[in-house]
C-alpha cells in the first residue's frame, strides 16, 4: 500500500531507503536480512513499472554484494570475517535460505525491466565472476578457492535468473562479445555444476519459442512431429551471429564433452543445446557444422585418447544417436534419415547401451567392450556426406573432419613464445658474437652535435638544389648533338655494367672434361652447352 501512495517518478526514493537499510543491518542475522530483500522484491516490482532511474544498477550493485557478505559469513562462521571473533552463532542453512531469496529477488526484478536494461544486468553481474583469465581477484590458498567456487555459483544462478526472463530476438544484441567470451570461459572450469550453469544460460538465451522442455530427455523418438516444436527461418540477425561466434561455440561444446566428471544433466544440457541451436540459429551451413561436430565427439568415444569412463564414452554415443536422430528428420533428406535410422537400429540389436534409452536411465547398462564394437554401429562421415551432398549441402564441407579451432589468447600466446624464443636467440648470438668486443662505443649526443647535424643538413639540401638547377639549365641551353652524346655514354656505360653482373651470375658451369691451361699459365675455364655436356648416369633421371 505505501508503494502504491508515491508518484511513480518518487518510487525510487522509497527502494534507496530499503538498500541504505539492508546495507546498515549487514551483520544482522540471516531472518532479517531476508525479510528486507523480500520487501526489496516486492517494491522493486512496483516501482520497476513506473521509474526506478539511476538506482536499476544500484539494486544489483547491493544485492551482490550482500551475496559476497553471506557467502564471508557462511564460510568464516562470523559476521567480523575472523573465526572466533563473533559472539553470534551463524547458521549455515540460513545463510543459503538469504542467498536463495537475493537471487530470487535478482530475477524478479530483472524481468520487469526492459530489454536494454536487462542485457546491461547481464553484463554487470558477468563482470562481476571472478575468473582465472579475467582481471578479477583470485584468492589464492584452500579457504580462497572455497570463497571463489562459491561466488562463482551465486553469481552464475544470478545471471541464470535474468536469463530465464530475458527475451530478445536479435543475438548479436543479446550476447555482446565480451559478456559471451566470459560465459564461456566459465564453461571449461573444472567445477561441473559452474558448467552446467553456463549450459543452461546458454540454453536460455538461444531458446526463444519455448522448445527446451520438449529435450528435457534424451531420446531417439521415431517421429519428430509429436514435440510440436515452433520453428522460425533463421533470420540475417543469427546468421550473422553464427558467422562470428559459431566456431566458438562448437568447440566449447567440444571441449565440454571432453569433462570425465560430466554426469546426465550435463548431457542433457549439451543435447538441449544443440538442438535449440538447429532450430533456433542454424541454416545449412550450421546444420552441416553441428553434424561434423557430433561425428568428432563419436570419434572421441571411440579412439577414446583422453582415457574416459565406460559412462562417459557410452553417454557420448548415445548423445550423438540422439541428434542425428533428430536432425536427419528437421531436413527431410531421405537418404539422409535411412541411413540413421539403419545405424540406430543396428545399435538396439547389438549394441543397446550405445542409445540412450539405455544409458540415460537411473541404473545404466554398460559395456566393457567398447574397443571391439563393429563398424555396423557407427554413423560414417563419407555416407553421410555422399547422401547429403546429393541433396544440395555442401559435401567438401561435410567431408571434413571437426577439429576445434584455437582461439585468438591461444594464438597470442604462441606467437609471442615465438617472439620470445627469436629474441633470446638473436641475444644470445650478440653475446658471442667477436664484433661485440670490437664495436665502437655509441657517440654522446650534446647540444654542439645536434647543431653540426642541423647545419650539414642544410648544406646538403643546398647542393641537391644546385644540382638540379644545373641539369635544367643545362637541357634548357645545351645542343641537341650534346645532349644525345651525353646520354649515349651513359647508356654505354650502364650496359657495360649490365654484361658484368650477367657475366658473374649467369656465368655457364664448367665442363666436365675440366680445365684447359691458357697461354700464360692461367686455368682457363671452356664452357660448353648443357645439351651437350655428359653428366654421370646417377645425375640423369
């Protein structure tokens, strides 16, 4: 009721008075603290719908760091951040029911604003994950990683909460750059529940007509038209977006498949996301990068070179059936959906924990034999290409094995090593170089050396001008006869120059019979033309 009794353009007199409060009962316990963000909830909403101004970064400004504070709290067991140094008893289960409601309250309010402003939300709260790339602080040591892995939880179920409300049909306005080069730099930690947050943030961005829930399981359904999905052409915005962070995408999604400590969320996830991706942004080009990079992701099951479980390999084959599955009924190609639908039911007759009605269930069956698995079982890179290129893709392209590409801090960094190793080399050759010693000590610059340098200058700009007025006048009043005889010597003379240098580097090899001793007792070399000089028959092919 107080809310509704301000003007709308006063509204947000009455959310500063609530941060300045929370602020001000920061060490109070974690009951309080939640009540105020839940009345902070409330009246952002209504005042989100009038004008809340210049305080929309101010409330996530306070909320996140009252996130960090309860984090402190939670880990130090005191509100002073020392252990011991508080008389209050910090319950830790309170703790997390305060951070719960702060990231509900981030949501709530987020999803009132309007699109520019809940992307500028995204930023600031990515801004804000501490990073090993980034310029963030990383505390080091045990309680360090603790109070880092955590805020990097809160803040991603954070920005998970804008996301979920976020609406936008242009991607390349939707995830700017440099938010998603973080995003996805978070996707390649260590931590699997910090990678399945940034797989379903993703999922989040890139679903736009509500289709995620029908992947919410992994199947290989025989008719697609059951999921009722809602399917847009793929508008110029996407395509462009795919043509600069495509490649991007397709190899973290690689490298995420790569994780030996991924369980069946995360496989659900990368489903879910590469199946928004097909419907969502993909056009041909796409359509035929997503199934090269499903074909590398078997064959990292099958050569299996960075040592995964039998789960993981087997969750991996199963992840692919499941796609190709999908994918081949999106496009229609006939020959195209028979030669999965062969592979796939070879799998159900002889190798079922390959799909994932068998492995994505509570109790999964597995093989042991997965280095002797026959070639009936597996989806072929050259058939597939041979049937999709005879329907319009482009078969090169689909020829091709996936192979992620480095990105540009990797390049970097090679180059500069490179740089690094030329450098000490041309150091070291300096160093033992006899010319050092003998170098002669750099001249020492004064004020009467730079005056001699500016007066010789000028000299010698006076005589190139001199020189010139010469010649003109000389071709303004010379004879014609002069002239001529003038320029004819010097084109004798540059000729003669000519025939030296032809007659020193164009000079014909000796002849094999050797040389012949002139009149004064010099060794005279004859040359005699290739065609007929007699090479060894080990030089003659």
């Amino acid at each position: 009721m107080l809310m509704f009794s301000f003007q709308p353009q006063h509204s947000h007199l009455v959310i500063q008075q609530l941060l300045g409060h929370l602020d001000a009962n920061s060490k109070s316990a974690a009951t309080v603290r939640a009540g105020i963000v839940e009345v902070l909830s409330e009246a952002a909403v209504i005042a989100a719908s009038g004008s809340v101004g210049p305080t929309v970064l101010e409330v996530f400004n306070t909320l996140l760091r009252q996130l960090r504070l309860s984090i402190d709290y939670a880990l130090t067991g005191s509100y002073d951040c020392g252990a011991g140094v508080s008389t209050k008893i910090i319950k830790e289960h309170e703790e997390r029911m305060f951070q719960e409601a702060v990231i509900k309250t981030i949501g709530s309010f987020a999803s009132t604003l309007p699109t520019y402003q809940q992307s500028e939300v995204m930023v600031f709260i990515m801004n804000k994950v501490p990073l090993p790339s980034s310029q963030q602080s990383i505390e080091a040591g045990k309680a360090g990683e603790n109070r880092n892995r955590l805020t990097q939880i809160m803040l991603l179920k954070s920005l998970l909460q804008v996301s979920v409300g976020f609406q936008c049909s242009n991607m390349l306005t939707a995830l700017p750059s440099a938010f998603l080069d973080r995003l996805l730099s978070s996707a390649l930690m260590e931590d699997p529940e910090i990678r399945l947050f940034v797989l379903e943030i993703l999922i989040s961005f890139i679903d736009r007509h509500g289709n995620r829930q029908k992947f919410s399981t992994i199947s290989t359904i025989s008719d697609i038209s059951v999921l009722k999905l809602k399917v847009d052409k793929c508008s110029r915005q996407d395509t462009v977006f795919m043509k600069k962070h495509g490649q991007q995408l397709y190899r973290h999604i690689y490298l995420i498949c790569k994780e030996e400590d991924n369980v069946q969320a995360h496989y659900e996830a990368l489903y879910s996301l590469l199946m928004l991706i097909s419907i969502e942004l993909a056009n041909e080009e796409v359509v035929v990068d997503l199934i090269r990079l499903v074909l590398a992701v078997q064959e990292m099951a099958q050569l299996n070179e960075d040592n995964l479980t039998g789960y993981n390999r087997c969750a991996l084959f199963a992840l692919g059936a499941a796609y190709l599955n999908l994918i081949s009924q999106l496009i229609t190609v006939p020959t195209f959906c028979q030669h999965i639908h062969e592979v796939i039911q070879m799998r159900q007759k002889d190798a079922p924990y390959l799909l994932p009605e068998d492995v994505f269930v509570e109790k999964p069956r597995l093989s042991k034999s997965l280095d002797r698995l026959s070639p009936e079982v597996f989806f072929w890179q050259s058939k597939i290409s041979e049937v999709l290129g005879g329907s319009g893709y482009n078969s090169d392209r689909l020829s091709t094995p996936y192979i992620p590409q480095l990105t540009d801090e990797d390049r970097l960094s090679k180059r500069k090593s490179i740089g690094e190793t030329i450098s000490l080399q041309v150091e070291v050759e300096s160093r033992n170089s006899p010319e050092r010693e003998q170098r002669a000590p750099a001249e020492e610059i004064t004020y009467e050396t730079l005056k001699k340098a500016i007066v010789d200058s000028v000299a010698v700009e006076e005589q190139e001008r001199e020189r010139r007025r010469q010649v003109v006048e000389k071709f303004q009043k010379a004879p014609f006869e002069e002239i001529a005889a003038h320029c004819g010597a010097r084109a004798t003379l540059l000729q003669s120059k000519l025939n030296q240098i032809f007659e020193i580097t164009i000079r014909p090899p000796p002849s094999p019979s050797g040389t012949i001793t002139a009149a004064y007792g010099q060794p005279q070399n004859h040359s005699i033309p290739v065609y007929e000089m007699k090479f060894p028959d080990l030089c003659v092919y």
